[in-house]
C-alpha cells in the first residue's frame, strides 16, 4: 500500500493526540465544559460553535465546526466552506485559564471563486497555537489564540465556470495561519 507524506503526517499527528488524551485522564477530577464561537470566523461570514472539555488539570480537548454555507456570490467573490478543528491543549495554569499551547489541526472542503477563477477541493492542516483565556466571571472567558502550521490542499484549478477538469489538478503543500481567534467562552462549572 502507498501512502503519501501528508497521509503518512496526518496519521502521525492523529495517533499523538490519540495517546496524549489517553495518558491526560489519568488524573481527570471535576469536569469543565465551554462552549464557544470565534468572533473573527464572523468577518468571512462563516459561523462556528466550538466545545472544550477538560482532560487532566492541564489538559483539554476542544473540536469546533465552521462553515460559510452561503453560495450566493458578492460581486465578482464567493468563497464557502466547511470546516471541524479538533485541538489538544496543554494550560500552564489550569483548564480554560491564562496561557496555553496546542496541537492545532483542521480538515474541510472550500470553494473559491474570484471573478472568472475557481479553486475547490479538500484540505487537511496541522500546527502548533498559542493561546491566553482571560477569565471574565464564573462562568465567561475572552480566548485569543495565534496558530502556524502545514496545510495540504488537492483540489480544482481553473478559470471558467464551464472548464472545470475531469481529475484534480491542484495538490499543494504550504505553510497556513492553522488559528486567529478571538472567542467568547461560556463556561459551565
């Protein structure tokens, strides 16, 4: 069987989020759950709900799902996509308070199109975050967070609404912003 290198990292990254999850229960006492949405994903019209649960006393696991599901074009722009982000994050402190680092991925499927262009297709990409919740109240936080990593994106490349080729013909690998948030966090204790 052949696997390609993204392939072969995207199993990597999934098989170590998968054993750091199984070793943070070990000492998982009083759970936390919050339930939050990014105020930056609204700037591309694209809403988003996003849960975090405590794992251990410094650790968490978030998956968050965003779309722009609107296929109405603006003016010579239209732009839809779907997206889940699943996040291991490690607290300094505690849980969904002050500094943390992550492993940050995000998979989905997009279409793009600018004048007379299209680009569509799927997306897999993985990186590291960093992050500060500033807690606001019992039950409030503000999160803002700033990621870098790798994105592989295959797909359709074309000019033309009516040339769009028979196979793919856009495989790339590049380096993508894998975070921007600003997120509003209710948090139930």
């Amino acid at each position: 069987m052949h696997y390609s290198k993204t392939s072969w990292m995207c199993r990597a990254l999934f098989a170590v989020m998968f054993v750091c999850v199984l070793f943070s229960f070990q000492d998982a006492s009083a759970q936390r759950i919050a339930l939050k949405t990014n105020a930056l994903e609204y700037l591309t019209v694209s809403p988003n709900i996003t849960m975090e649960a405590r794992l251990s006393r410094k650790m968490s696991l978030q998956v968050g799902l965003a779309g722009c599901p609107d296929t109405r074009p603006m003016g010579n722009y239209k732009f839809t996509n779907y997206r889940i982000e699943p996040e291991l994050r490690y607290w300094f402190n505690r849980p969904m308070a002050k500094h943390f680092v992550a492993l940050s991925t995000t998979a989905g499927t997009y279409s793009l199109m600018f004048k007379d262009r299209y680009i569509s297709g799927d997306m897999i990409a993985a990186g590291i975050s960093y992050g500060y919740a500033l807690v606001l109240g019992r039950h409030w936080n503000v999160e803002f967070e700033l990621g870098v990593g790798v994105g592989s994106f295959k797909g359709y490349d074309y000019k033309g609404e009516d040339n769009k080729p028979a196979e793919k013909n856009m495989n790339k690998v590049l380096p993508v912003p894998i975070r921007a948030a600003v997120s509003f966090a209710y948090v139930f204790k």
